[in-house]
C-alpha cells in the first residue's frame, strides 16, 4: 500500500514574550542548565552503579508545567542532595569491593586461616555468578589433615 | 504564561506529519524490524541510554519542567524497559507498531491522531484556567498539545479517544515533540519512519 503524505508541518518555535526582568530571566536560565548537568552527572552514577540500583530520593513532582524560580531552586538543591548520595554510595561500594578483593588475596596465600569463607564475584565487582571459597581439598579427608584450598565455582547456572 | 515557553525553551515545538492508514492488521516487515531491535537492548544498555543525546535530552527536560524521570521515563526509556519485562516488542497493531518503531529508531516520541478530529498546525502551550482534556479539568500552566481549536492531550501523555488514532482511522496526524537540545533531522526521521511504517510505503 503506497504512503500517501498529505500533509507536512514543521512548528515553529515559540515566541519569546517571557516577560520577565533580565535579572530572573538570566538565573532560570542559568538554573535550568545547572538542572540538566546534574541530571547528566546523576546519569552517569546510574550507570556507573549498574548491575546495582541507586536508591535516591524521590523528587517531588508537578509536572509538566513551567516551574517557578523558587521550584527551579528547591529541583537544583534535591539534585545536589541526590548526587551527593550516588557519589557517597559509589565510594562506599568500592571500599567494600577493596576490602572483599584484599581478604580475596589473604584467603589465596594462606586458605586454612579462612576455613569456609565465600567471596562473590560481585563482591568484587567482576559481572558473572562465580563465588571463591575455601573449602578442604579431598572432602573430609582434607578436612581431617587441613588440606584447605581456595576454589572458584563455575559461574551462573544455565538457563533451564 | 505560554508566551514565556519559546524563552525558557528554546527549540521547543511540535512537527507534524499526514499519512494515511487503510490496513490497520500488522506489518510482517514492521515486525521484524521490531524484533531485530529488541535484540538491541540488554539491561545495561538500558541504563546507558540515558546518556546518549537525545534521551539524554529529554531526561533534561522532563527535570526542567517539574516531572522527575526516575519515576517516570521518558518514552523511550519507558519503551526500553517495557521490551525488557516483556521479553521483546511483541506486534500490536499498525499504528502501534510504526510509532514503537519510530521511538526505538530514534528516541523522538510521536503520537498519533485522527486527523478527522484534529487538525494542524499542532501547539504547544500552558493550559488556561477551566481548561478540559480527555473529559477531565487541568491545572492551569500544565503544558498541553494544542491544536488552534482544541486542547489535544497532556505533554508526554497518549491522547484518549475520540482524537487519538483508532482502527477506524484512515487519516493520521503524527505528532512528534521535540525538546531543545534535539535536532530538526531525528524529527524529520521519526516522523518519516512512523509514517512509512503506518501506511506501508
């Protein structure tokens, strides 16, 4: 069936009657750029964090609607907050990552000392479903002589 | 407070599109493409979208004018999470399946109308006191798609019937809103590519 065009409109862009001093024209426009580099830089931390979530506050919302300056404000202050968060809970995580890969390092040198210890991958912060433990080489007979090696599973379980 | 839309945003506006749509049962040829893409997006390209252009463009605006889009995505991300839970783009109907097809080839949203209902040029602008969509009252300032007769739908929301595109439509209008920092060619093409799908060319 042959696409019939009838019609074809390019709307043009709005007016410019803001109608505003100069003075708050110029700081909605500086907040609104200040709004879409944090919402660029909390992007980033979303996916810096992925596979994890980043659980942020919920911002409140009454949209879509032209926001006051003292909305455009109370947005730019939220999105500070919650960057502030993202930021805090990547620098957490990866703390946590260095321990687990340090104890990781003790575990290989010396694996009797840490009888029965798991490590994720994830833990880790390496993708996959393997875990590193220490387990007794031989089963119970490696238990008995403390033969204790550290093993890595082998990964996620297939589809079913 | 319309009038002050073009300075706190400039770029902007609503591009429209005619087509027409006498089948309305799927397209195989729509359908492929619509399965090939699903096999664009896994759950970490999902989350890297958003700092691509033109979603990233969006997200912006959707900040700037008070809707917060964590909790609720833009099109696109909303259409990529939705190929996420339901395992693929599962075929709906023509009309359905050009506009999903112009949105995953493009991030631009377009809606689709019954161009006997609604006529161009299309608008956008703040809702006036009293004003009434879909049967329901707005708030006053709440950005709409306007045609010069009648308010259409809420910004970023699907249009209820009876203006929205039904199977009993034959003539469509294709909205496509594009917000700044989004370029005249991604609208050009999602219009392009919605009306393709929809009328078969």
């Amino acid at each position: 069936m042959a696409a019939l065009l009838i019609d074809h409109g390019v709307g043009s862009e709005l007016p410019a009657q803001l109608g505003l001093g100069s003075g708050e024209a110029a700081a909605r426009s500086t907040l609104r750029a200040q709004v879409a580099q944090l919402d660029r830089l909390l992007s980033a931390a979303a996916c810096e964090a992925f596979p994890d979530r980043l659980d942020l506050p919920v911002l409140p919302a009454r949209g879509p609607r032209l926001q006051s300056l003292g909305e455009l404000e109370l947005l730019r202050d939220a999105l500070i907050g919650s960057l502030r968060q993202a930021r805090e809970a990547l620098a957490t995580r990866e703390l946590e990552r260095t321990a687990a890969r340090e104890l990781l390092e003790q575990m290989l040198l010396d694996p009797a000392k840490y009888r029965r210890l798991r490590i994720a991958q994830s833990e880790l912060g390496v993708g996959g479903c393997g875990v590193w433990s220490v387990m007794p080489r031989l089963g119970p007979m490696g238990r008995l002589m403390g033969w204790w090696r550290v093993k890595l599973s082998s990964g996620c379980p297939l589809a079913a | 407070m319309s009038g002050g839309l073009g300075a706190e945003f400039p770029g902007l506006r609503a591009d429209w599109l005619c087509c027409q749509c006498r089948n309305h049962r799927c397209d195989s040829g729509v359908g492929e493409r619509l399965a090939r893409l699903a096999s664009r997006f896994s759950g970490r390209q999902a989350i890297e979208l958003r700092q691509q252009q033109v979603p990233a463009a969006y997200r912006s605006f959707f900040r700037q004018v008070g809707i917060d889009p964590d909790q609720h995505p833009t099109p696109i991300e909303q259409a990529v999470l939705g190929r996420l839970l339901s395992g693929g783009n599962l075929p709906q109907d023509r009309i359905s399946d050009g506009l999903l097809l112009a949105l995953l080839e493009t991030s631009v949203p377009v809606v689709a109308f019954d161009a006997a209902a609604v006529s161009s040029p299309i608008e956008i602008r703040a809702a006036e006191r009293g004003e009434v969509v879909a049967g329901l009252g707005v708030e006053p300032g709440t950005l709409l798609l306007a045609s010069a007769e009648q308010p259409l739908c809420q910004l970023f929301s699907p249009p209820a019937p009876p203006l929205s595109a039904g199977l009993e439509s034959e003539r469509l209008l294709l909205v496509a809103v594009i917000v700044p920092g989004v370029s005249a060619i991604a609208s050009d093409e999602a219009l392009t590519i919605a009306a393709a799908a929809i009328s078969g060319g």
